[in-house]
C-alpha cells in the first residue's frame, strides 16, 4: 500500500486540491493507498478539511517539517511512504511511476517539482539549474519524496537535528539502502514562496540550508512557519 504522508501547518487555502489531486490520482491506477495528514497545530481549517476529504489526520505541536513528516510516517501503514507537500498538485502519472520504481527496486526517489504560474525571474533561472544538480546527485525535493518503509526506518526517518534541508539529507542517508530513482514526471507546486518573499530572502535562506553548521539552524526559517504575506496572483 501507499501511504501519502502530508505535513501541513495552516494550509487550508490548499491542502483540499494536493488531497483530491492525490485521490484522483491513485484511483487511477488502482492501486491501494491511505492520506495521512500530520497537522502541526494549525489554527486554521486545515485538520477539518483534510478530514472532510478522507484524510487521516495526525496532531502534533512540533514547528519543524522533518519531525512532523515522521509522525505521519508513524501513523501510516503502507509498506512505500510518499512524502508530499500540502501545496502541491500529483497526477496519476506521477504515481504510476513510482509504483514502477518500487516495483524495479527503487528504494527511494523524487518527482523534482515543477511551479504554478507567475513566479519572479531569478526563480525561473534557477530553478532548472537547481534540477540539474538534484538529478545528478540524486537528492530528493521535499514537494515529493518517496521510500520503502524499510530503508525509511533503517535510517531513522527524518533527522531531528535539522531545521532545514531535511529532505536532502534524508535521500543522501537512503543512498546506502539501494537505488534511488527521480522520475521523469513532475508534481506541480507553487511558487507562493517566490511570491510572497523578496529574491534575496529566499537566496539568504537557500545559504542557510546549504552551508556546513549554518544548516543546522535551531530556528526554522519565517518562510516555513511564519506569517505569510498576500500572494501577489491572488
């Protein structure tokens, strides 16, 4: 079975079209499969959406993704873990090869994602360059991640000590575990981070979770759990 593992915190603006996307998706290709959605204490609608639509819901009070990600992981029951963002869209393709992977013996990969329209400039030049060096290092993008439940234990799940970057560093420790696969499909995710925060935030950040020591940040960065500013397409 697969198990898709959501983390969300305040996402009820989004995470009804990532769930429908997901059930549409693997109804498609009849596979077995469960929603788990691990609700960082949200004081949204987020936990009442998800469950409206089929979900289950895990709570938690963690204010870091990584270790939220693990409790969904916890809660799940599939033997594939699929670990999606709450903003971010997956067709049937998608799924259909990662089944696929699995099935050739893939012991993890990614979908490296693709955004939503209207994202500013320096993000449409980097972020090809950024998936050029995510397919030749074989890291995986935290929109969609994807692992036997196996390796996914062996290592530990999620690193708590990161507050950043956690997904990378998941896929390199997977690495040791059997073949990881990205997928020539692509999830869709939006680009409101790009919208919502200046260039040279996002670029400071990037620096953050790239950078030895500075990596391990003891406080996630405001463009995970911080206010969010309008969103110049809406």
């Amino acid at each position: 079975m697969l198990s898709f593992i959501i983390p969300a915190w305040n996402e009820e603006e989004l995470i009804g079209k990532t769930i429908e996307s997901i059930h549409v998706a693997a109804r498609a290709v009849d596979h077995p499969y469960e929603i788990v959605v691990a609700d960082d204490s949200s004081n949204d609608r987020t936990a009442e959406i998800a469950e409206s639509l089929g979900a289950t819901v895990v709570y938690c009070d963690n204010r870091q993704i990584g270790v939220t990600r693990n409790d969904g992981a916890f809660a799940s029951k599939g033997e594939w873990l699929v670990f999606v963002d709450a903003d971010t869209l997956v067709s049937a393709v998608v799924v259909r090869e990662t089944i696929e992977a699995f099935d050739a013996g893939a012991v993890s990969g990614t979908s490296f994602p693709t955004f939503d329209e209207d994202i500013p400039f320096l993000a449409r030049v980097l972020t090809p360059m950024l998936g050029i060096s995510f397919r030749v290092l074989r890291l995986a993008a935290g929109a969609y991640l994807f692992c036997t439940r196996e390796a996914f234990d062996a290592v530990g799940g999620f690193d708590k000590k990161f507050f950043a970057g956690e997904e990378v560093h998941l896929s390199t420790s997977l690495h040791k575990h059997g073949p990881f696969k990205t997928l020539k499909s692509q999830v869709v995710t939006s680009g409101r981070k790009f919208r919502t925060f200046s260039s040279a935030e996002m670029l400071v950040t990037l620096l953050m979770v790239t950078i030895p020591g500075v990596r391990r940040i003891r406080k996630r960065p405001k463009l995970w759990y911080g206010d969010r500013q309008p969103d110049s397409r809406e």
